[in-house]
C-alpha cells in the first residue's frame, strides 16, 4: 500500500510593507509584517519510481465567474514543481514524487499562497525522500525559488522579513489570533509593474509612515486593536490602487463596515479588514457579499497559530 503524506500550505497577509530603496541585483529592499492565516491550498504527496509528475485541482475561484489573468498551471513554471526539482538535484535523489495540489487561496492575489505550496513542497519531500535537511537548508534553497518561500517554512504566526522579504526575524509568542475579512477581486496585477508605479511616483508620496517597531508593538498590546489598525502600512498600496481601482472600493466598504483598519495584502489586489473578533468578520463579510461584486472572493480568515500541519495514511484512495 502506498503512503500518502498531506500537508496545508497556509496563506499570508502583510499587516506591513515598506520599501527601502532598490537594490544593485534589481529587487527592492524591503520591510515587511508577515501574518500566517488559516486559508490554506492541500499538497499529497506519494513516491513514484521516478520523475516529477504535478496535478492540480483549482478551487479558488468564485463559481460561475470567470478569473481574469493566469490560471493555474501544472507545468514547469509552477513553484511547486521548481521547489521539487530544486531540492531533488541539492540531495541527489533518484526516486520521484507525485504530487497532487488542490488550491484554495486565490492565485496571484498578493497572499503566497504560490509561496507557501513550494515551501510545502520542501517540507513534504524532505520528508517523503528521507533527505534530513533542516529547516535552516531548506531555507537556503526556499530563497531560490521566492522571496516570500522562506517564511512559510517556520512555524511561527508572524514574523519580520527584510532583504528581499526572504530574511525572516519570527516574533516570539505569545501574540494574538487576528480575524480578517479578505477580499479578492477578479483582477490580476503584475508584481512588478506594481513596484515600478511604485518607483515612479515615490517622490509625491507625502505620508509618513509608522515604523515596524510600531506595528509590532501594538501587535504585541493583543485586544489593542486600534494600535494595530494605525500601523498597517503598505507602501505598495496607491500604485495598485491606480492600476485597480476596484481595490479602493473595496477598501472603503471595509471600512464603512467598521472595520478596524484595511489594507492590501503585498501588491494586491486582495485587501483585507481587520476585524474585532469572529462575530465582526461574520458581519462584515455577509454586508460585503450583499453590497459588493458577486465576482468578488470574500474569505473569513483567522491568524494560523501553527505551520504546515500533516498526515500520513496507507492506500488512501481519496488523497487525490
């Protein structure tokens, strides 16, 4: 009988994100709040003889509405299949893996969920190849792949990223589970056009922003949640806004939910509000079904207090 390993790939919010100033090698310096959230893809993954064989299941988007920009691809430009790739020629593997992804986070939508399935992907088959790297090397290959693979590779709820985003500084607990309401639209934005709006029009931009050491302060204050609504911050923000203006609306039916703060998550479009407990999210996402597009994904969310969880099972015929 075959053993099937499952594992959750959770998604991600940035409650901060600053951008320092460019890089030589073209990348952006960047200072980022991450949150672990409990919308989550599924990987199964079982050995086969040889090989790298990807099949995919998309359940991400809105039923009867038709998503606009990249669908989801089991080919070779999938993290996934590059994360698998990546660590079989590092450890010298001869076996191969079949793996089975069933997506649930949007996809291109500013929440990793593409980031967090090939961190997954190193988890799941460091495990099922028996190649006994530690976290510590398997982060090494997680930056190779994406600036944000890294974070989803430790088991803690929040962390600091700085470099690339892939320098991890993990928050020691204990810290508040959060509730959002999160929002995507059927829209999708290119990264970088969104950093090189970004770039262009950084020396209009008159807002101070508050530190990360703000942020993470009234993080750490747990019911305080006005603090915290002060200190999100997105320096990404107005350039998606001025390339989807539907991000905007979204924002401000958020708000007018009374929602304590909102804010696109990395370069959009998925903006999230922050909320004040289950009951508010629950609230604030029937007005926002009601009163925003039917095409609209509205997810009700809460902080991840854990990592990738799993499960091994003989012969499981459903884990495909």
């Amino acid at each position: 009988m075959t053993s099937v390993l499952r594992l959750q790939a959770p998604a991600k919010l940035n409650l901060y994100l600053r951008v320092i100033g460019r890089r030589p090698d073209g990348y952006h310096e960047l200072e980022t709040l991450f949150e672990r959230i409990d919308l989550a893809d599924l990987l199964t993954f079982a050995p086969q003889a040889s090989g790298i064989t990807l099949a995919c299941d998309d359940l991400s988007a809105v039923p009867g509405t038709a998503q606009a920009g990249p669908g989801l691809s089991c080919g070779e430009d999938n993290l996934v299949t590059r994360a698998a790739h990546l660590l079989r020629r590092a450890c010298g593997v001869t076996q191969g893996a079949a793996i089975h992804l069933t997506k649930r986070i949007p996809i291109a939508a500013g929440l990793g969920g593409g980031s967090s399935d090939a961190a997954t992907t190193l988890v799941g088959l460091n495990q099922l190849w028996n190649t006994r790297r530690s976290v510590s090397q398997l982060c090494e290959l997680a930056a190779q792949v994406g600036s944000d693979v890294p974070f989803f590779l430790h088991q803690h709820p929040f962390a600091i990223g700085r470099g690339r985003g892939e320098r991890c500084e993990l928050l020691p607990g204990p810290l508040p589970t959060l509730w959002h309401v999160v929002v995507t639209p059927p829209v999708h934005l290119s990264t970088p056009e969104i950093y090189a709006g970004f770039d262009e029009h950084k020396s209009v931009l008159t807002d101070v922003p508050p530190s990360i050491t703000m942020t993470v302060h009234a993080l750490r204050n747990g019911p305080a949640l006005a603090g915290l609504a002060k200190g999100l911050y997105n320096d990404l923000e107005p350039a998606a806004i001025r390339r989807c203006p539907v991000i905007g609306d979204i924002r401000a039916l958020l708000l007018e939910g009374a929602c304590q703060g909102a804010l696109t998550s990395g370069s959009g479009p998925s903006v999230f509000g922050l909320c004040q407990d289950r009951s508010h999210a629950e609230q604030v996402a029937h007005a926002i079904r009601r009163r925003g597009a039917s095409a609209w994904a509205v997810h009700i969310v809460r902080t991840e207090a854990g990592g990738v969880t799993s499960g091994v099972g003989e012969g499981d015929d459903d884990a495909r």
